[in-house]
C-alpha cells in the first residue's frame, strides 16, 4: 500500500494523545496528582487529537462531506472511529476543566474504544494478511501508550518534579514492550504466505503465469494508491531505524541521559519520529491482492 | 441473497483482447448518470484517468508452449462486496432489486476505504470529482425504458465483436448467463476471500486443429 502521510499522522498523534490522557487519568486515581499536571496533560492531549483530526481531513476527497461519515456505526470501522474520536476528544476536555473523575472515567473507556475502532479500521480487511491480525490492534495500543507515557516524562519534569523518575521507569517499560510487540508482528509478517496468486487472479491454473500487459501505459488509481514504489533498500532502511528509534534511543535517554528536561523531550523527539516511520512501513508492508492485476505496464 | 442478481459472464475462449469495451464503456459513462469519468492530461505526457472496466493480457506457460489470455475486468458486483459494509456514509450500496453494487457519488466522501476492501482493484477514485467510481453495469442503460429492448445491455457488451460478454441474471436458472455458466464451467475469481462475485468467467477451451 502506498503511505499515506494524512493517516501516518492521525493514528501517529492521536495515539500519542490517548497515551498521555491514560497516563495522567491513572496517576489521578491512584496517587495524589497536583491540578496543573492534570491541565497541562489534558491540554497537550487536545492539541495532538486536534493535530490529528486535523490531518485527516487531508485524506478526503470531499472533507467538506466528512459530517456523513458517523451514519453507518453498525457496520463500518471507519463510521466508528469517526464518531469515538470527537466523543473522546470532548471527555478529555471535560475531564480537564472539571478535574471530575467521572468524567475521566468515562473518557478512558472512549480512549480504550477509539484504540479499538482505529486499530480495526485495519484489521478488518480480510485480504491484507499483514493487517489482519491481533498484532494491529496490540501494536497500535503499545506504541500509542508507550509515546503518551514517554511523552509525560517531561511533562512531569516541569509540573510534577517527583514523578519524573517513575514515569520515565514506567516510559522505559512500556517501550520496551511496545517494541518487542512491533518486532514480533514483524517476524510474524515475515513468514506469511500470500493467499492469492495469479493463478487465482484471473482462474487459470497454471505455476507459470506472466501478466504482459494491463490494458493502458499510463498509470491509474490502482497503480498510484496501492503501490508505494519505493527501492527495497529505502523500505529497509525504515525498517531498521523504526526498530532503533522506537525504543533503543529513547529508552537509552530515558535511563542514562542524566534526568534533565532536555534528555526527556529528545526521548519523545526520538521516539515519535521512529512512530511515524513504524507507521510508514505498516503501510508500505501491507500488500494488496489487487496489486496481481498491475504488475506489468505492457 | 436478492431475488434477482444481474451480472456478466466473460468468456475468455472468444475475447481477442481488442478493447472494444473498454472504449465503449468509457464513452458511454463518461456521461449519463456516472459521468464524467476524468481523465488528466488526456494528450499530454503523462495521461492517466478513470475506468471501469480494463483488458489486461497474461501469458500462460513457458515458451514455446505458450498461451495468450485476454482477461478483461470490472466490477464483479459480489454477492458479498466487502466494499459495502466498510463505507463510513452509505454511499456504497448494493440494490436489492437487481444486486447492482453501486456509489451514491453525493453521498462519498472520497477516503478511498472501500478500494482498498476490495480485493479485485475495482474501484478507482476521479481525480477531479474527487468521490469513487466504478461499474454500474450500465444502469442509466439497462433501465431506460425509452431504449428497445434489444439495448438495454451495459456498453461493453453492445460493443463486444465476438459476443464474449454475456449479460443477464445469474440468480434465474434459465437465462443465458445461468445457462453458459452452468454448461461451461463459469468460475469465480479470487474464491480465497468468500466475496461470492457475481460475475464469472467461462475457461479458455481445447480445440485441436483440424488436418
């Protein structure tokens, strides 16, 4: 599939925001949390969710249609999503004007719902084997909480001094597992099998089947949207600085680089950088069966 | 299931890969109820635009004994199109009347969501309309009473010179579609994902030459 930088970003930011709310909601409940730590957390997670919606309305053809979109809740993924994700934005406003842990409740089991919804919006498509899989919506899940945590590290260094030290513990944790998780998928990934073939392409049982040409010379939807018709060696390369910039920098800023602000949002830097190129490679992995019928322009 | 399915049965022993009906389709639903299907820089470059159906050409075995297929493809109106379900407004819709899978092109809001639930490539989003088009089966066509009934069927296969696309109701036994797909062993493409395509494909047959 071809990436799509409007919904690298969405999930990539919104995860993030979804993170950080659960971060501060759980320390709200279970410790004695003062209210600017609360404000500010619930701020910078309302600013990621409004960057987030924001860079999905460039995914649409007709954005100004996009209101249509919350009609077909009992079958669509996507009409889900589309109605949790401002229902979860408006909790975590509440939740941060009113200190209500009610409230904070109810956005929390949003915030669960809209992992949920967004990770399906991906693995229901049957046919993208690289999707169809628990492993989307555990990965999505991981790493959305994992960059809210390590993203609450410096949020605490300014407001809340002496959670800094735990959070960072718990960011380094999370991380870690987080990322053990995406390389599981990847191994997983690693070893499908393609259900289709040529053969079943076009119905002709044959183990030597060329496509010689697919009816025009120019290029069209199908060759644009599901091919990202980039070299191997750069599809790689996302690979292995995904894996590094994920957890081992990060985590390495986290734990050695002496405690200061700065270390703390390099953290975050690093790691939200090394999502959006995890999230890059999610799409450019993922192969279309209706890429069988493009693979020869004549 | 609907009580009637109308669909295409393509017999790949006859197509001769000529185009015919990529070229008529793209004629007559560049107007009419599903026009325009755009095309961008038609004559220039890098032309590139929208179509619903497309003649694709693969060669089957290893050389010398070799065999060219023609192998058209549109729209499959399955039984059970995974397109529908996924759209987020309702615009993508099967009728139950006739089983015709079709876009409220009002309605769309061009994600693109339902392209890529459809395993076949059958959906391409117009690069100025900015909503996805696909087959209708020639709807504005095969319905239009002021037509004779002789031409109420889609463009391509009006246009067809060797009668390689048949037209009809799959779900009646009798008609010819039922009847072809029955007595030539039609068969589904891509049976792998339980999409049940109503339109089915007659094999290529042996015939030996007679000395």
């Amino acid at each position: 599939m071809k990436p799509a930088w409007s919904v690298i970003l969405l999930t990539t930011l919104i995860g993030a925001a979804q993170g950080l709310f659960l971060v501060v909601f759980v320390l709200d409940v279970f410790k004695s949390t003062p209210r600017e730590f609360i404000l500010y957390g619930c701020g910078m997670s309302l600013l990621l969710l409004g960057c987030g919606l924001l860079a999905s309305f460039f995914h649409l053809g007709r954005p100004e249609r996009a209101w249509r979109a919350v009609s077909q809740w009992r079958t669509s993924w996507l009409s889900r999503e589309v109605i949790v994700l401002p229902a979860f934005t408006a909790g975590v406003f509440l939740y941060g004007l009113s200190g209500s842990k009610a409230a904070g409740a109810v956005a929390a089991l949003l915030c669960l719902a809209l992992f949920a919804c967004t990770g399906m919006v991906y693995a229901c498509l049957k046919f993208l084997q690289e999707w169809r899989s628990p492993f989307t919506l555990v990965n999505f899940f991981l790493l959305g909480t994992a960059s809210g945590i390590t993203l609450s590290v410096p949020l605490a260094a300014l407001f809340h001094p002496q959670l800094a030290g735990p959070l960072a513990l718990g960011a380094f944790a999370l991380g870690a597992l987080a990322w053990l998780a995406r390389i599981a998928s990847l191994v997983r990934n690693a070893r499908l099998r393609p259900k289709s073939t040529t053969a079943s392409a076009i119905g002709v049982a044959h183990p030597r089947i060329v496509q010689k040409a697919q009816g025009f010379m120019g290029g069209s939807y199908n060759t644009r949207e599901f091919f990202h018709g980039r070299p191997d060696l750069l599809v790689r390369a996302v690979r292995w600085s995904f894996l590094l910039l994920l957890f081992p920098l990060p985590g390495w800023l986290l734990g050695w680089g002496g405690g200061s602000l700065a270390s703390f949002v390099a953290a975050f830097v690093l790691q939200f950088t090394g999502l959006l190129a995890e999230r890059w490679y999610f799409f450019a992995e993922a192969k279309h069966p209706q890429n069988l019928y493009y693979q020869a322009m004549s | 299931m609907t009580t009637k399915q109308l669909a295409l049965v393509i017999d790949l022993n006859v197509c001769v890969g000529c185009h015919a009906c990529v070229t008529s389709c793209k004629e007559w639903n560049d107007g009419g109820s599903a026009g325009p299907l755009s095309d961008v820089n038609p004559y220039g470059k890098d032309p590139t635009g929208t179509f619903f159906n497309r003649v694709q050409t693969f060669e089957v075995g290893e050389f010398p004994k070799t065999e060219t297929v023609h192998f058209p493809k549109s729209c499959l109106h399955c039984e059970e199109p995974p397109c529908v379900p996924v759209c987020p407004t309702g615009a993508s819709y099967k009728r139950a009347e006739d089983g015709i899978v079709l876009v409220d092109y009002d309605k769309c809001i061009g994600c693109g969501y339902c392209a890529w639930a459809c395993p076949y490539g059958a959906r391409e989003l117009d690069p100025t309309e900015k909503v996805m088009k696909k087959c209708t089966l020639c709807v504005d066509r095969i319905t239009d009473e002021l037509l004779p009934p002789g031409d109420r069927q889609p463009a391509c296969v009006m246009a067809c010179p060797t009668n390689a696309r048949l037209f009809g109701d799959v779900h009646d036994p009798e008609s010819v579609v039922s009847k072809a797909i029955r007595e030539r062993g039609g068969y589904a493409l891509m049976p792998e994902w339980e999409t049940k395509p109503a339109n089915m494909y007659l094999p290529r047959r042996k015939t030996e030459a007679k000395t």
